[in-house]
C-alpha cells in the first residue's frame, strides 16, 4: 500500500475496519469492491483478533485500519508483528468526517468507515512511533508529568508559607536550606498547618526523584540516538532536555516532504479560510504535540534570554529577528510563535541537507 503526502492510495485488495474498545472491538470487513462482506464483535484478546482477522481474510492479503485511541496501542503492536507495517494504519478521528460528524455515530458505523476510507484512498494516517523514538516519547511524557507535579507542590508550599507570614532563605524549593526550613516548620507548627507542610514537603520530594530518574532513563536512552545530539548542537536555544523532547514527539523528520508539513505537524501554521477570494488567517492549528510547540518556543525564549547582541550566531540571529519582528508588529507571542516555527523549519532542513544547514539562514533580516 503506497503512501503519499500521509494519504494512503486505494487498495485493490480486503480491508477490515476495527473499531477498538476496553472490552469489545467491533470490526467492518470489505471485499475488494468495496462491499462489506462481514461486520461483528470480537472480544479485546489478542489471540481472538489474530484468528478472527486471518478467518476473514482466508488466504487474501489485507489491510487493517484502527481509530487512533488511548487504548489501540496494544493491538496495533499485535497486528504489525503478524501482517507487517505495511498493512496496518492509524487514523486520527479529527480526519474522518463520517465518524465525527456523523449524526448516526455507532461502533458499527465507526468500524465501517475506518474500511471504507482505506478502501477509496482516502485514508489520512497517523504515524505511530516505534523502538526507541516511543521508549524516548515515553520518558519524556513520563517527565513532563512529574515536573508538573513538583510545581504544583511548590505553589502549594508556597501558598501555606505565605498564609503563614514566613519568608523562605531561597526562591527554590530544590536548595537543601529551603527544605531544611519547611522541615522544621512542619515538624514544629501544631495542627493542620504543619501536617499540610509536612504532606506536601513529602509530595514534593516524591516528584523531585521521579524527575530525577526520568532524566538518566532519558540520558541513556538519547546515548544511542545520534539525532538528539545533532538537534542539540545545531538548532539555537535547544539543550539536552529540549531536543529530546524534539526528536520523541516529532519522530524521524525526514518522514515530513517539506518544511511546510513539518510546520503543520507542529500545530504551529495559522488556520486559513479562503471561500469567494477572501481568504482569513486564523489562530495556529494547534493541531500535534503540545510538548513539540512547548519545546520550539522554549528554545525561542532560551535565545532571548539575556543580551540580544550575541554576534553573528544562530542565537543572536533569533534574538535580533525577534526584536526587529517586536518592534514592527507591536505583537509579542505571535512573532515568538513565529520564531518557533521558522526553528522547525531549520530542523527540517537540518535533516534533508545537513551539508549545507545554517540555523541563522531562516532569521536574516531579508526574512523578516
């Protein structure tokens, strides 16, 4: 099955449409001319879905397509190591407009389009991360969800110090003097006060060391991942954490044709109406990771931070168009938005033409 462009061409062969849930998954099988030649339920076993798929398809090659959920990976995993990738897609919901605007919505019907939209061609696939790119994209989320945690632990702390009038030693609640001082709060202050302290002193630690083991599970894991070390050293702005972060949640880029796809993976390309020769330029799409547009306009703001004349670096170059872009526009987080969006495209160049990439290309004042 040929792909271009994400958009999977016609099969000439079956399709089977699955439609997976916790304990049921209902499946749409069509013949070769596009009628549906079977429809039921299986049980979410395995071993059932195995049998059940090579029953239907009696000797035919075929392909499988799955609605992206949060709980088809497992199956997804079971269908390629039997039929191969080559055989099984994932669509993402938002790109089938007859399962979400379908005013007679069912898990039959769901299970019948996902095979007829594989069937025409129609078909726009999701990409699904495998090896080390899912182990990385499972650490960093692991991550991002235990610094979330810290922080919110911090403000916590902080919201019952302030009730309480006290001022701490540092602004950080990671420096040993901070926690030595909360400590003895919590061990000193009767009632609820000091219970409060004491619970969300331990909540904080817990967070703490599970950032801390995300970090060396993520540092060995990008050992044996020479693109993270190449996003790092030649994207401005992007230290370790950022480029992992890059490299999981945008997978291989050389996968993306053009700069502009990659830019709309990112979410990061304005909507656009056009109907009757008027076109509007909406919000970003937002449409992909939000870690990945967390990641491109953390690296824009780490080359803003301090003195905007850094010479003639990438850095520099990011800084001073940002600035250049300030100044003109009156608009802060659009022209950021912006900058972050001409990084991704240095990152897809990075990865087509190495030989001849220069971060500071996209930031020169003709861009602007």
């Amino acid at each position: 099955m040929k792909k271009f462009a994400g958009v999977a061409q016609k099969v000439k062969t079956d399709v089977i449409g699955l439609d997976v849930h916790k304990d049921v998954i209902v499946f749409s099988h069509l013949d070769a001319q596009g009628d549906e030649l079977h429809a039921g339920e299986l049980p979410s076993e395995a071993q059932k879905v195995i049998e059940a798929v090579h029953g239907l398809r009696d000797g035919r090659p075929v392909h499988v397509t799955l609605e992206a959920s949060g709980g088809m990976l497992w199956l997804y995993d079971v269908l390629v190591a039997e039929f191969g990738e080559e055989f099984v897609h994932v669509v993402h919901p938002r790109f089938i407009r007859a399962i979400a605007q379908s005013p007679d919505k069912n898990d039959a019907n769901d299970a019948y389009w996902l095979a007829h939209y594989t069937h025409e061609g129609r078909l726009r696939e999701s990409w699904m991360p495998r090896g080390a790119v899912r182990e990385l994209r499972i650490a960093i989320r692991g991550r991002h969800e235990a610094v979330r945690q810290r922080t919110r632990a911090t403000l916590l702390l902080k919201s019952q110090l302030r009730q309480m009038g006290v001022k701490l030693p540092g602004v950080r609640m990671d420096g040993d003097a901070v926690q030595a001082k909360v400590r003895e709060l919590g061990a000193t202050i009767p009632g609820m006060r000091g219970l409060a302290l004491r619970v969300l002193l331990r909540r904080f630690e817990a967070a703490a060391r599970d950032v801390e083991t995300w970090d060396e599970a993520i540092a060995t894991l990008c050992a044996d991942m020479p693109e993270v070390k190449k996003v790092q050293e030649h994207i401005p702005g992007v230290g370790k954490t950022l480029a992992a972060v890059i490299v999981a949640e945008s997978g291989p880029v050389a996968r993306f044709s053009t700069p502009k796809a990659y830019g709309k993976y990112t979410g990061m390309t304005p909507s656009d109406r056009s109907s009757g020769g008027r076109t509007i330029h909406g919000a970003m799409t937002r449409h992909g990771s939000p870690l990945l547009r967390w990641a491109l306009l953390q690296a824009v703001m780490a080359c803003l931070r301090g003195s905007r004349e850094m010479g003639s670096g990438p850095r520099g170059a990011v800084a001073r168009w940002v600035d250049a872009k300030e100044r003109r526009t009156g608009s802060r987080m659009k022209v950021r938005v912006a900058a972050a969006r001409k990084l991704a495209n240095s990152i897809w160049w990075l990865f087509h033409q190495p030989e001849q990439f220069s971060a500071s290309k996209s930031f020169t004042p003709a861009g602007t």
